[in-house]
C-alpha cells in the first residue's frame, strides 16, 4: 500500500494516512509502518505480479510461433477435390505454413477419421506445384517452409471416412 500523501506520529510511532479519491467515502484508515501486509493484500501482490509477468512474457500456444500472416475460417461440407482460398506468402520470415482444424465431422456413420490435405503453389500460366500432403487428424498439420514466395491454397484431396467434411474451426497459418 502506498501512503504518499501524509503522515504522522502518534504515541512514538509513525503512521501512515492513507487517502483515497474524493468519489469514494473516507474511511479514516491508519496503518502502522512495518505491519506484515494481510493474506489478502500479499494474494493480490501476488495476482498482479503473476499478470504482469504475462504482459512481460507472453502465452504463445505450443505450435502458433510467429507467423507472417493467417486467416481463419471454417469448412461446410466439402468434399474432394475442393479448394480453399488463396492466400499470399511473401517467405520473408521463413517461419512454416500449417493448417489447424477444429470441430471436424464427416457424413459417415463412423465419424471423423482424417482430411487429406494437399498445400499448393499457385503458378500462373504453368501447372501448380504440389508443396506436399499431410493428414490432418482434426489437428495441427505442419509443411514446413515452403522456401517459395507466392500464392498458395490448399485442396481437399481425401477423405478417410465418407465423402463430406465439416470443419467448425480452420486456422491457416504462413
């Protein structure tokens, strides 16, 4: 607690008289210097420090890293060989391109099993460049640097259960 604006001795000890802004009502509370702080105040000390260091430090998820761009979106029902969005990717941080899914259905009685999502460069005049396969198991699937600067989309290339997918939650991330 700090006691900034006055104090005063009463009886040999020094006390510290706190005064709080004119909207709240003054309680006329004293407290002697050098009384431990109470359980309650040493938790707040200890939230506030606990946000601080948050603020300070940062909460990144396992796999976000620092991307150089993302987009999220959701999927309603495809079914192969449908596409997604182009999105630009200049390779200037190196850093992967991944695509989370969350939320993921299918239109068999089974359930979900995995998408088989293939990551493509789009080339124009020319075929696009396949930059790889991955299974994403209603999860995170990584590519790695595609060490290429351009646009890219990804294509649903299989399913493994059914022929529709439903996806509540996609997350690209380049």
């Amino acid at each position: 607690m700090f006691c900034g604006y006055g104090s005063r001795r009463l009886g040999g000890r020094r006390l510290c008289e706190c005064f709080l802004p004119p909207s709240f009502p003054h309680t006329g509370s004293t407290r002697r210097e050098g009384d431990p702080m109470s359980t309650r105040r040493k938790k707040a000390a200890g939230l506030m420090a606990g946000v601080v260091l948050l603020g300070i430090g940062g909460i990144t998820p396992a796999n976000a890293g620092v991307t150089e761009g993302q987009f999220e979106s959701h999927i309603s029902w495809w079914t192969a060989p449908t596409e997604s969005r182009r999105w630009y990717d200049s390779n200037s941080s190196s850093d992967y391109t991944g695509i989370y899914f969350q939320g993921c259905q299918s239109d068999d009685f089974r359930g979900y099993d995995y998408a088989s999502l293939r990551l493509w460069k789009d080339v124009p005049s020319a075929p696009d460049r396949s930059k790889g396969t991955r299974n994403n198991y209603c999860g995170w699937v990584d590519y790695g640097d595609p060490d290429d600067a351009g646009n890219y989309y990804f294509q649903l290339a299989d399913v493994g259960q059914g022929d529709f997918i439903k996806i509540d939650y996609v997350k690209v991330g380049w």
